[in-house]
C-alpha cells in the first residue's frame, strides 16, 4: 500500500512537461458528474486551446447506440486537488447528444435542454453585463453510509437526538464527517475555485459549503466542479453523496441550495429600492421557478423546517421562514443583496442563476 500512495503522490514535473487533463463533464440525469483523463504536451491555461474530445453518450443516457458520440467542448479550466503539480481539470459543454444538458447537435446547434449554453446567453446580454450579477450558492448536502444509505453517524435502523446541537456543532457525538468537510474545503481553494466557507447544518450528517462570490456563468461553473471534487473525495472516504433535498422523512431539516444575490444597481446607494422591485418580480413569476428549481422539492418546501410553502411566496427581513430572505446588514444600509431559499439541494445552477438575472434584469412585467 505503500507504494501504491507513492506512486498515486508521484510528481511528474520533475521528468517531464505533460499533464494529465481530466475532463468533467454531467451525465444523463442532470446530477450524475463523469470524467475520464488524456495526457496533454504541456500545460494549458487557455479552455479554448484544449482538443476537444469524444465520449459514448450510449453508456450515459446521452445518446443512443447506433449513434453514440458525444463530443466535449471545453470550457473553464481548474487545478486538479487530486493528481496536484500542473494537471488540471476541465469543465465542459457536451455535444451531439439528445436529452442531456450541454448537448449540441451534429451540426454544432444547441438544443433546448442545453442548460450551460441557455445561461451563457442570458449572462452576455449587454443588460445584464452591466449589472455585474453576482451570486452566492449555499450547497447543502447529506452524506450516508455507503452500505445501508442511512445518514453517516445515525445509527443503522435508528436515529439520534432531537435537532438542536448538530448546527455547527463541535464533537464525536454532533459532527459526522468533518474529515470529508475540511478535506473538500481545502481542494476546492486548491483548485482555484471561490469557496467561502463551509458548516454543519441542522440535521446531523449534513453539512454545507457555500461557493462565491462569483460573477455571472462562473456561479455555475464552480458550483458543479465543486460538487465533483466533493464526489471524489466521498469516493475516497468510502461515504456517498447525497443532494436529495428530503432524504429523511419526518422532523428533520431538509437540504436546499440557497442562492445569494445582487446586481451593481442593488449593491449601490438607493439599492433597496431596487431589491424590492427585484423580489416583486419574483413573486409574480412564483411558479416558474420553482417548477426549475430542483426534483423533489415539494418535500422540503412544506413552510416548516426553515422553509416557506410551496404554494406560497412571501419575503422578509431576517425571516428564514421566507421565500426570499434579506439581512438586516442590507436593510441597514439601505443596500446590498437578498437570498433566495427555495432552491432545491439538486438544483442545476446554471437554470437558477440565469433565471434569477433574466427575471429580475430582463423582465419587463
């Protein structure tokens, strides 16, 4: 074993120039991330200097057989936490597939259900480029033991304790899995990407990291590459990942994706104003978003648990219970940002963050 972990520690800048590039890229359940590696000549720095690549869209529910090629385009560039020195990964658009996001047709034509490509057109509208939208993603999760899928520290069949001391919570007894936490926190930083923080949640065995801030299609970018890396490490520690937004039912906290925002005209003077022009808007488009917001929500989004109903939407200051949360530091200031909490765990960040910005930048109600 030991000279396996020296052979997987092996740095390759010392004999020579090639890197190992891997190339990420999401599967055909719109949560499932997949990868595989190729050597390149040197390092690169550049996403559009990198070959695209091919992978069997067959074995993925991205294609069927008799037409199975699905080909990977480039598009932001990481470090790679795992393999270190100057391998990086790769995240990429998908083309030549049918159901899959990030999917283009032969002739190089998105599809609909390209989510990647759909954000990428609303994030360069000249309207929205004006206004710097910057974002925020509370990604909360669960981690389970891998051969019962029971949360990790819950004993097997049972439950522990009544929720209360779990939240950010210290000691063997309220905090399961801080090695995967800490191990996530630190390659995320590694890999270049914007992570801000990380805490226990409420329910023992979840956690969360929050991501940015980031300006624009990077939210997205950088929530899914950490997602990956959190999988990887999960792989590693022998736990699995779960980003179901109810995964135990009863008086337990559900897991959401809190997205945090603002645009120049909110972040300056006056911009209160315009965050409540902003949440209107939201509430009338209500529907709309949640049925994009993430698979299963109706489970969590009961207006218990930290949680507005479904049905409903409502904001407030300092109000966890609300659709939309602002802090007492924006009404203060009379500028700043809001929270959006009804984002689902499982949410696609490049449909939330667009669609935020579209609604409240490029809808004219």
């Amino acid at each position: 074993m030991s000279l396996l972990s020296d052979l997987i520690n092996l740095n390759l800048s010392d004999t020579t120039e090639k890197v190992i590039a891997e190339y990420l890229w999401i599967g055909g359940s719109g949560m499932d991330m997949r990868s595989k590696a190729r050597t390149l000549p040197g390092p690169v720095t550049d996403p559009s200097k990198l070959p695209k690549w091919n992978y069997d869209g067959s074995s993925t529910g991205q294609a069927p057989g008799d037409d199975s090629e699905v080909i990977l385009y480039p598009q932001a560039i990481f470090r790679d936490p795992f393999r270190r020195g100057k391998n990086i990964l790769v995240c990429f658009l998908s083309s030549f597939c049918f159901v899959m996001c990030d999917a283009y047709t032969p002739a190089g034509e998105p599809i609909p259900t390209n989510k990647r490509h759909a954000a990428a057109k609303i994030f360069s509208h000249p309207e929205v480029v004006a206004e710097e939208p910057w974002y925020g993603i509370e990604q909360e999760y669960t981690l389970l033991q891998k051969e019962v899928q029971w949360p990790l520290g819950w004993p097997i069949g049972g439950f522990p304790g009544p929720q209360g001391p779990y939240y950010c919570g210290t000691g063997a007894d309220k905090a399961f899995g801080r090695d995967i936490v800490d191990s996530h926190y630190k390659a995320c930083l590694f890999a270049g990407i914007n992570i801000s923080g990380v805490n226990g949640e409420v329910m023992p065995g979840q956690w969360e990291f929050q991501v940015g801030p980031a300006v624009g299609i990077s939210a997205g970018d950088e929530l899914w590459v950490a997602r990956y890396i959190l999988e990887r490490i999960t792989e590693v520690a022998g736990a699995v990942l779960s980003f179901d937004p109810k995964p135990i039912k009863g008086d337990w906290n559900g897991a959401g994706a809190h997205t945090n925002y603002s645009t120049k005209s909110m972040r300056n003077d006056g911009g209160f104003e315009v965050i409540k022009k902003a949440i209107e808007k939201l509430g009338k488009k209500h529907k709309e978003h949640i049925a994009a917001y993430g698979e299963g929500n109706e489970r969590r989004l009961t207006g218990k648990h930290e949680t507005a109903n479904i049905e409903n939407f409502l904001w407030g200051v300092a109000n966890r219970g609300a659709s939309v949360r602002v802090g007492r530091d924006t009404e203060k200031a009379g500028k700043g940002y809001f929270e959006d909490r009804r984002p689902a765990s499982n949410m696609d960040p490049y449909v939330v963050t667009s669609m935020i910005a579209e609604t409240t930048i490029l809808w004219k109600p």
